[in-house]
C-alpha cells in the first residue's frame, strides 16, 4: 500500500526504514487505507494497474484487468506470428488492456498494425482511450462505442473478446472488491453467464479474414458449455484452449470451418 500510494518502493522503504513520511503523504496513506477498509480494490485506489509489463488507467467504470487475461495476449501474438500486416478487433475493450497489449508488442516487432477497440461504455472508452494515446501513440487505432460491432463493416485478423460471463443471479455474492466497485455492464453475462458468447458464435464469423482466429476469455467452469454454443453447428473449429495457472481452461480460440 505505501509503494501504491507514495511511489516509495519497498526496496526503498527496506533499505531506509527509519526514513519518515511526509504529511501530504501520511494523509494520502491515511485515506487509501479508510477506502481499503471498505473493500475498494487497490487498483481503483490508486487508479492504475500493472497488465502485460504496462502501467493502465483504471477508473470505476471500467473492470480492473486481471492477469489470466494476458493469456489473450499471448495467443494473439502466437496466431499473428506469420503476418506481417495485422488487423486486430478488441470488443468489450474495457480499459483497452488486451487490445493495446497485443497492439504494441506487435509494433514494438516490426507489425505493421491497426487496432480497433469497443465497448459499450462511453466512460469505459474514455479510459481506453486515455491508454491507447500514452502506449499505443505511433499505432493506427480507433474507438467506438457498440455493444460488439464497429458500424464500419471490416474483416480482421484476430479478434479478442473477454464479455461479462458472470451469471446475474451470482453477482451479489461475489466478493465486495467486485460486486460493489465494478461496473454490472462489464460483469454480467445473463441468466447463465453465456449471453455474449451466443452472440460472438453467431456473428463473429463474418467479422473474420479468411484463417483469422477469435479468441476468447470464459470463466473457470464454462469451457464445455462455451464448446457446445461453438461446435453445435460445425461451424467453428477449435484451434486450441488456454489454462491459467489453476489448471482451468480461461481461452479457447477458433477458426471458422472451410466452406
């Protein structure tokens, strides 16, 4: 908490322990802690996070990134490997963190990349875009507000999308950090949690190059039910699915089937 709120490192503070805080610098700690108290995350406390070696703006209007949504990252630079022009789509881009990620470890190798980010949050996008103007300033990216779908009809590369996937019944009972401090909109997935992913198995498919992929982030116990909206009509392969360091499979990519 004193490194978030003061910028004194803890290697700092281990190597000067009797150095004292200042007073602006107590209140500030003093503060922080009466908002820890309450349950309010520390990311939202001090309005940043640390994703994929990047520092992001968060705000309460967007949902903290978490780290097994790096996994998205990852499998985004993995499929993208043997182009050299990628045209990426990040829907429900939140704080734009997966879609900026992918995005600048693409330019920072050579890519030639642009990037479209949207979400339904108007505020949620201010955020992105706040983080896309300090990461991604050399990029071509662009944002918009849709509940998925840009308005200017294109075909991409890959397309990352982590949706709300928490059914609404099970929200309340969640932890304070997240069902008092995060937005509904970018939590909740309907009455099963699966809403969004009918949708993206339905339509992604015409926003897709030919051999581009749609990559996708599902909670611990979803995998089988994801599968069955995907594979029920023989429309989507499966490419691959992603553990996180529990051992639950958080990402499964596809591709359309041929023909």
């Amino acid at each position: 908490m004193i490194e978030a709120v003061t910028g004194i490192s803890i290697a700092h503070q281990l190597a000067f322990p009797d150095v004292l805080l200042s007073d602006e610098q107590l209140a500030a700690l003093d503060e922080a802690l009466v908002k820890r108290e309450n349950r309010m995350p520390l990311s939202q406390i001090i309005e940043k996070a640390i994703f994929y070696d990047q520092t992001f703006t968060v705000t309460k209007e967007t949902l903290t990134p978490r780290p097994e949504s790096e996994l998205l990252v990852d499998a985004s630079i993995e499929y993208t490997d043997s182009l050299q022009s990628v045209h990426l789509l990040d829907a429900f881009t939140g704080t734009g963190a997966i879609g900026i990620s992918v995005a600048r470890k693409l330019y920072d190798a050579g890519k030639d990349v642009s990037l479209v980010m949207t979400d339904n949050s108007r505020y949620a996008l201010d955020v992105a875009r706040q983080n896309a103007l300090r990461i991604i300033a050399p990029v071509n990216w662009k944002i918009e507000c849709a509940d998925i779908w840009p308005s200017t009809y294109c075909r991409y590369d890959v397309i990352t999308a982590n949706p709300p996937y928490i059914a609404t019944e099970v929200i309340t009972s969640l932890m304070p950090e997240v069902n008092r401090f995060e937005p509904l909109s970018a939590l909740d997935g309907g009455h099963d949690g699966l809403d969004y992913y009918r949708r993206l198995s339905r339509e992604a498919g015409r926003y897709l190059r030919d051999g581009g992929v749609l990559i996708i982030e599902i909670g611990a116990s979803q995998e089988e039910e994801v599968m069955r909206l995907f594979v029920r009509d023989s429309v989507w392969r499966e490419c691959d699915r992603i553990k996180d360091l529990a051992g639950h499979t958080r990402v499964i990519v596809f591709r359309m089937e041929a023909g």
